[in-house]
C-alpha cells in the first residue's frame, strides 16, 4: 500500500509539474524511479494515464479523472496523519518560499528567528524575487505578491497592504530643483521600474482628492529589483517612487527627501498564495499564519485605510502584480 500511495504522489506531481524530470527534481528522486511508478500505476490499473512524447508529458482523459482521486486520496491520509501525531503542534520538513526582494530584506529575514523559535523542525527555502514565479512548475508552496491575484489556480490570503510615494536625494535636488507637481516630473530625470515578466515598464500614479494623474515616465534607467531601485535613488540617478518600509530609514537619516507629500498613489494589496490543488500541509498553514500575524502588527504593511504620508515618510517600492496564468503550469518535459 505503501508504494501504491508512493506512486500516487509521484503521478499527481508529474502532472502538476507537466514533466517527469522536474518532478523528480522536487521529490528528491531519480528520473528513473519516477517513470517507474507512473509505469506500475499504469500496469495496476490497465489503463494509460499519460501521453509522452521527446518534449511534452500530457495527462490522458483516465489519466485526469485518475489525478483528481489522487489528490482527494493523498489530502485524506495527510489530514489523517497529522490528526494522529504532533504535525500540527511542531509542523516539520522543507518549506519552499517566494518573496520579493525588498520585502524579503526589510520585513520578513529580520522576523525569522523568532519564526524558527516557534518552528524549530521547518527548514524554509526563500526565494527572493521581483520576478512573478510560476509555483507549481517551480515547485514552489507559497509565495507573498503585491496586486490583485488574477489566477483561478492560485488560493489567496489578503494579508497586508503597501502604499507608494515620491522621493529623491538631496544632491539630485540640489541639481534639478525640486517638483511642485507630478506634471513637473516630465521635465525630470526619473528611474522607472520594468515588469521581469513582460518587460513593460510601468506608469506613475498620483491621486489627490478627485484628481488623478497617470504618466508614462521617460527615465534615464529602468530597474527590476526593488533594492536596486532604492540604491539607483540614494545615487541620485533621478526621482523614485519607493515603498516606506525600504525608504523610511533613508528619509530620517536625510539620504532621501519625499516629494510631492500632498499626493497619494495607488496602494496595492498584498496575498499569501499557493496551489489550490495542493493539500495546504500543516508548515504552509503555519506560516500563512505567521506572516499574517507579522504585517498585522507591522506599521507599513497592517491592513488599513491608506495613511497620510508626513513630511519624514518615504514610501513604497515596485512589487510585480499576480496576474491571469502566472502560475500555469507548462507540460514540457
């Protein structure tokens, strides 16, 4: 029974992943035991559950409705596991994370340890990107994003929020004068940010009261990590749109000055996401929870109605939205 549900795991992965080489790279097995066991699946049960060819893996129509009783199968005897020992007191085993950079820097690293005091026997592989990651091909659990998630595959967890403000350093200022107006930054040297997944680069928003402006910045760089962004402003490369828990340090120790504190940007909410055709073990509940409970009691990323900015906050910094098919999984072998 034992290897029976071993194969089970190993199929539901292959599908999931859309190949049996980076199925076996996240179960830790040969590719060889992996087409194995898809292989006895397939004698046992006198039907072909896959279609292989050099470059793609595609599930059959047995092989689909198969899958779902897998995972339905599979989701049973880990409740059942957990119910019966210490799992949901003292979760354990490798937990695959993505984070963007800058929030992986100032927020969530320096909050670890007392993350691994509670969870001692979790051992966390953190991504840190800009870039939006495809979580099943890449075989990620869970992951923070800034945006509205637009992906049926993906379950989302509002757990945050971030806002976004204008800033520059001071020698760029001495330089260039300082702007009254958002119109005034057309006659600026600006530092855009590009999406990593379509190279766009993405426009400037400013709200105050009724009023609202979008501009298409013409910037002298363009940058698609957020701790570079920040470091491209310190350098006085140009004007910044930035995040307050990456730039309020900077603002206080008079490296960076705010600009334009009368105007607000567009906030964007922040999820916790993962697979909704995976079972949600006991680790990814943990940590859902704890991070949740982190930015609740965070100045910067606690739900709430969006702050008035004072003269000595800087905010906030580019964060790639989760859109419609970023976590589609590509069945390529």
């Amino acid at each position: 029974m034992n290897n029976k549900l071993q194969a089970m795991e190993v199929f539901v992965q292959v599908v999931d992943a859309g190949s049996f080489t980076r199925a076996a790279e996240t179960l830790q097995l040969p590719k060889a035991t992996v087409s194995t066991l898809v292989q006895s699946l397939e004698t046992s049960l006198s039907a072909k559950l896959l279609h292989r060819t050099t470059r793609m893996v595609t599930v059959t129509t047995d092989g689909a409705a198969y899958y779902e009783r897998c995972v339905r199968i599979l989701s049973d005897v880990r409740d059942a596991e957990e119910s019966l020992s210490r799992t949901r007191l003292s979760p354990s085993g490798r937990l695959r994370v993505d984070v963007p950079t800058g929030l992986a820097s100032e927020i969530l690293i320096p909050a670890l340890p007392a993350f691994f005091e509670r969870y001692p026997d979790i051992m966390m592989e953190l991504g840190s990107t800009d870039r939006p990651v495809d979580l099943i091909e890449e075989g990620v659990d869970c992951a923070i994003r800034g945006g509205e998630l637009g992906d049926d595959s993906l379950i989302a967890r509002r757990v945050g929020i971030i806002n976004f403000v204008t800033a520059a350093s001071p020698g760029y200022l001495e330089r260039y004068g300082v702007p009254q107006h958002p119109r005034d930054l057309e006659r600026h040297r600006c530092v855009n940010y590009f999406s990593a997944k379509t190279g766009k680069t993405y426009d400037w928003d400013f709200r105050r009261g009724e009023e609202r402006i979008d501009i298409g910045m013409r910037g002298v760089i363009a940058l698609n990590d957020s701790n570079a962004y920040v470091q491209a402003g310190l350098s006085g490369l140009g004007v910044i749109q930035m995040t307050d828990y990456l730039l309020t340090q900077h603002v206080a120790a008079g490296r960076m000055v705010q600009l334009l504190a009368d105007w607000t940007s567009e906030p964007l909410p922040v999820h916790v996401i993962y697979p909704q055709n995976r079972h949600l073990s006991a680790k990814v509940r943990v940590f859902v929870e704890w991070v949740s409970e982190l930015f609740a009691n965070h100045p910067f990323m606690h739900l709430r109605a969006v702050p008035r900015v004072g003269s000595n906050a800087l905010p906030l910094a580019a964060m790639e939205t989760v859109t419609a098919g970023a976590a589609a999984a590509t069945m390529s072998s």
